[in-house]
C-alpha cells in the first residue's frame, strides 16, 4: 500500500502532517482494539487496555528503562471504518 493511500484513510499518515504525534496518540489511545508488549524473544504478550497497567509478569521494572524498555517493544492496533492501524512505539536507534 503507498503512502498516500494510507493517508487517505488515516490523515496522519500523510507525509506532511503537523501534529502527527499528537493525532497517532489520540487516534490509539481512545478504543484500541488491541494494546500489546513484545518480549525481545518475539513473544506477544496481551497487555490489555494499557502498557503500564499490564506489563508482563516479573518484568515491572522495564517501566523504569524509558525508552528502551528492556528491549520490549509496545504497541497499540487500532481501527477506522474496519481498517485497521498498527502502531509500534520503537526508537529509532533499535532500526539500525
């Protein structure tokens, strides 16, 4: 899918867009359909309806390693009109 078709059904996603972060916030943040950590081994854990409320049995203390969060990754799956948007919150050192 180009980027502009996305754009076309998540106006956030457009090249430019002035307040992208703030629109992708509240857009995953108001119903998620699914709220999620990955373990840094690939496994999905069900974070429920928040990332800090729900954290992964034994490993609280990755709430204390913002941003890296122990080499978890978080993210959020939400939807618009059935289409569904999926956002992880990664930095940007951890793509190279």
């Amino acid at each position: 899918m180009t980027r502009e078709k996305a754009a076309s059904q998540f106006e956030f996603l457009a090249e430019k867009y002035r307040g992208r972060r703030k629109a992708i916030k509240e857009f995953t943040h108001t119903a998620p359909d699914f709220v999620f950590w990955i373990y840094p081994d690939g496994e999905l854990f069900d974070a429920k309806d928040a990332h800090k409320k729900n954290v992964p049995k034994g490993y609280r203390h990755i709430l204390e390693d913002e941003p890296d969060y122990g080499g978890f990754l978080r993210g959020r799956v939400a939807s618009n009109c059935g289409l569904n948007s999926l956002l992880f919150i990664v930095e940007p050192k951890l793509l190279l």
